[in-house]
C-alpha cells in the first residue's frame, strides 16, 4: 500500500532527511526538480515544444519549478520562468533562480494584474506544456486575487498543464479547492497527500506520477502514515480444490421490511458471488412467501418471535446465530421497535464480525444508548456520509470540507471501526487508516451499499480480518465497475450488474 501523509508529516520527513540522515535541503529539492524533469522528458515528449513554461511561487515548490526549468533546458527544451508574488523566496528556491539565470533560461516576475496580460499570457499561449510550481503542500484558504486570475488564465489557456506535488490552490490536507489548478498530470513528491484523494479525488490531480526524493523508507513507517489500497494489495479468501461448502463460512442477514426485501436480498446475493459456502437470511414471519419467491441459492428462515408480544426471541434467535461465521444486519431492516430489538440483540450479544449499516446505523443514531457497544471489536460500521452525518452530528458541508478530521474525533469518542462510504473510502479503527480510490460513478445507485456490504460480510465469513475484508470488497467493487465501464455507460450500471459480474474478467470482444 502507498503511504498518503497530512502536509505537517511531510514537513516533518523533510526536516528528518535534513537534520537527521544528512540530506541537505538543496539536495531534497534537486532531487525533486531533477526527477520531475525526467518523468516530464519522458512522459510527455510531444508536449514540449515549441516551448515550456515553469510558472513558480516564491516557496520550495517554486525552488522544484526552477530545477524542473534548469534541466529541461539542460536536455536541449526552451523554457521559460514565470515568477508570481512579491514574497520573497527561500534560500534555496532563490539559489536555484540564480543558475537558471547563468545559464540564460528567460524569466519574468509578475507581481501585478497589469502583467499578466503582457507576460504571462502570450507565454502560456505559445507553450505546449505549462509546468504549475506556485504552491506545494502549504496552501490553506483561497487564493488572493492576483494569484486567483493567475490560476484562472493557466486554466483557460494551457495546453496540458503539470502540477508539482499537489495542484496550486488546493489543501493538501482536505482535498479542498476553490479556483484552483486543473492538472492534466500531478507529480506527487514522496508520497501522496489527503488533498490528493479527499475531495474532488484522485481524477482531479489527471495522471499521476510518483516522484522519489531520497527519504528513507524507514521513516515512513515510524510517522504511521495513512495507507492507499491498491490493485498490489487485493486478496481474496484462499480456497482449496479439497474444501467442500461449509470450509467457506456461513452469513446471515437480517431481512428487509415490506418494499424493502430487495436490499437484503442483493446483499445476500452478493455474498454467494463472493465466495461464502452458505448464506441465509433471516426475516419477519409475515414475509415467508416473499423471500421464499426471491432467494433461490440462499436459505430463508423465520425470525423466531415471542407469542405473547410478536417481538424477537432472543434465546432462539441466538441459538440460531450460533452457527454463523459472519452477520449483516440493516439493509432494509426498517427502523420500528421489531428492528431496533433485532439490532439490540445483536449488537449486545454477537462475539463474531457484525457488520452494520443503512438502517441499522440510523437506528444507533436514534438510539444514542446503542454507541456504547460499538466499542466491542467484532463491530464494523458501513456508513455512507448521509448516515455518517447522523451518527456523529457532523454536517455534510463539514464532511466535504475535511470527512477525516470528524471520521477521526467518532472513533476516538467511542473506539469504533468504521468505513466511511463515498466516492472514495476510509477504513478507520484509531490506529490505522486505510483507503481505496477506485471505481466510478456508475456505484452512484441505490442498493450500491446493499452489495458492497454482502461482500465485506462474505469475506468475513471466509476468514479476513475486518480491516482486509472492508479493503477487499471495496476494492473488488470498484474494480468490477470499472470493467464494466469498460463496455457500458456507467449510467446503465445497476447493483445486480455488479453482483453478477464479481471476479468476472473483462471480454471486449465478446461485446
């Protein structure tokens, strides 16, 4: 997994390559500027002609800008330096500046609107590549309003446009950004940033390049960065030519309400499809018929009632929960006093993986009694942000602004686990934060939770920890909506598409 830092963790390995391994800044930002300068060579050829502007802020980035000038040049490009603001430079950005004035490479310092016209413009429109290095990882806020039309004109008339280290005007710790950069390509230094996913996501920074500087890996580990799942880390459940159904564990979830039945339906769907040896779902008397109709591979079986009330048995039901390896409960389980009472029942009494979500979680956040419970390690939490929202009294203009901070303050309050759905998502238990980028907009449909956590569930059941079996599935999901992108617009992509196409590989031709 690669390691995603907040801008002070950056700070903070920069300053221990320096003072502890011996890595002068100078050096740091060499390394960078030199490293992004092949990858630009490299990748982009054709965009260098007929000519290359580095546009560079007064900070480090800016320094990166200039050596990223400086060797473009060197390798036989024209280049040009636009330098914006009146702050004065850092020692080494400044250092820097200096040789690629040795060595005859243009600049021009524009330090008022009047300017841009008559310098910055001309040069983006005769350029085939215009390199960003005005802000790194230390913008907060918007931009001020010459550094705005700034943004705006390399927007509007840039061909291709190249970020170094995180897109200028966007925070590299929330992912938030007003008027910023739109990259065609982002060179991340060391490691990717939270701003890099979080947000409008990683499809914002365009092509993403890693670019290494020469921090010792050991470092990395000993700050506990964040980590981003990818296709390198994907596991499924082992399986064994020898094994027969019941090496595969057992799933039950909870039932739907009447008109809700399609949700745990899917979910226990999905289950078969991701390996489980046996899925059964638990549901209200009244609705035999219904599931009896739906369920062909999966088994139904009646909640055991209580005849005086009509209300769970809890011995029986726990007598029947006992041969369970894994247990979902709340797609479409309703939020009446029947469901609160089945979601009581097992929030108290389950020691195996609960997973709970949809409306199993907005009945905790109705019943603030239940949070107590959360803290129990067999638990997960599977909110989108709606019910996240609910749970933790976070508003979503809070969650799009920074979802990390109030994800963090939750898990800490009541020792959850919890993976936190959107068009990214992140796994967090208070020691490790675990995320996955991919998929597309094609999961932007209802019953889309509904399978995903059929599949967290199975994988359980089949024997992953709760952190690898959240990771997996989420993982799995979005790259089976990605192949199927592949040959369908992601508007006609349904949750029963996915379920069907789970561990399908793509056919293009078959098409």
């Amino acid at each position: 997994m690669l390691n995603v830092l907040t801008a002070n963790q950056m700070r903070e390995l920069d300053q221990r390559a320096i003072n502890e391994f011996g890595l002068p800044s100078r050096l740091l930002m060499e390394n960078a500027g030199r490293e992004c300068a092949r990858i630009i060579y490299d990748e982009y050829p054709d965009r260098l002609y007929p000519l290359v502007t580095v546009v560079c802020g007064s900070g480090n980035n800016g320094g990166d800008g200039a050596v990223i000038a400086r060797w473009l040049h060197i390798w036989g490009h024209e280049v040009v330096i636009i330098r914006v603001g009146n702050t004065k430079s850092s020692p080494e950005t400044a250092e820097n500046f200096k040789l690629c004035e040795k060595l005859g490479i243009s600049s021009f310092k524009i330090s008022s609107e009047k300017e841009l016209g008559e310098k910055l413009l001309p040069m983006l429109r005769n350029s085939g590549l215009v390199v960003d290095a005005i802000f790194g990882v230390g913008f907060r806020g918007e931009p001020k309003p010459l550094m705005a039309k700034v943004f705006q004109l390399i927007n509007n008339f840039s061909e291709f446009i190249v970020s170094v280290d995180i897109a200028s005007g966007k925070n590299a710790d929330t992912g938030e950004a007003v008027n910023a950069i739109e990259p065609d390509a982002t060179l991340i230094i060391d490691s990717y940033k939270f701003g890099h996913i979080l947000g409008d996501g990683l499809h914002s920074c365009g092509k993403a390049h890693h670019v290494d500087i020469g921090i010792p890996p050991s470092y990395h580990h000993e700050i506990s960065p964040a980590l981003l799942f990818g296709a390198q880390d994907f596991q499924t459940p082992s399986r064994s030519r020898q094994s027969h159904k019941g090496s595969y564990g057992r799933v039950f979830i909870f039932g739907g309400i009447p008109g809700y039945t399609g949700a745990s339906v899917m979910a226990a769907h999905a289950a078969l499809r991701a390996g489980c040896g046996y899925t059964y779902v638990l549901h209200r008397i009244e609705l035999v018929a219904v599931y009896a109709l739906k369920l062909t591979e999966a088994l139904s079986l009646a909640i055991p009632e209580t005849p005086k009330t009509g209300m769970p048995d809890q011995r029986t039901l726990l007598h029947l929960l006992s041969q369970a390896d894994a247990v979902l409960i709340g797609p479409g389980l309703g939020r009446d006093d029947y469901s609160l009472r089945l979601l009581e029942i097992a929030l108290k009494n389950l020691k195996i993986p609960l997973v709970v979500d949809a409306d199993g979680l907005n009945l905790i956040s109705e019943n603030p009694g239940l949070l107590k419970y959360l803290k129990r390690p067999n638990i997960l939490l599977t909110p989108h942000w709606g019910e996240f929202s609910r749970l933790s009294g976070a508003s979503m203009d809070d969650l799009r602004s920074d979802c990390l901070t109030p994800l963090q303050d939750f898990v800490a309050k009541y020792g959850a686990q919890v993976f936190l759905k959107s068009h990214f998502s992140i796994f967090h238990d208070g020691t490790q934060t675990l995320i996955n980028a991919n998929g597309n907009d094609g999961l932007a449909t209802g019953g889309s939770g509904d399978v995903l956590a059929g599949i967290i569930t199975s994988f359980l059941a089949q024997g992953q920890n709760i952190p690898l079996a959240a990771m997996n599935a989420s993982f799995l999901m979005g790259k089976t909506a990605e192949d199927l992108a592949q040959h369908r617009s992601t508007a006609s992509i349904l949750p029963t598409d996915i379920i069907e196409n789970l561990f399908v590989e793509p056919q293009l031709e078959s098409w």
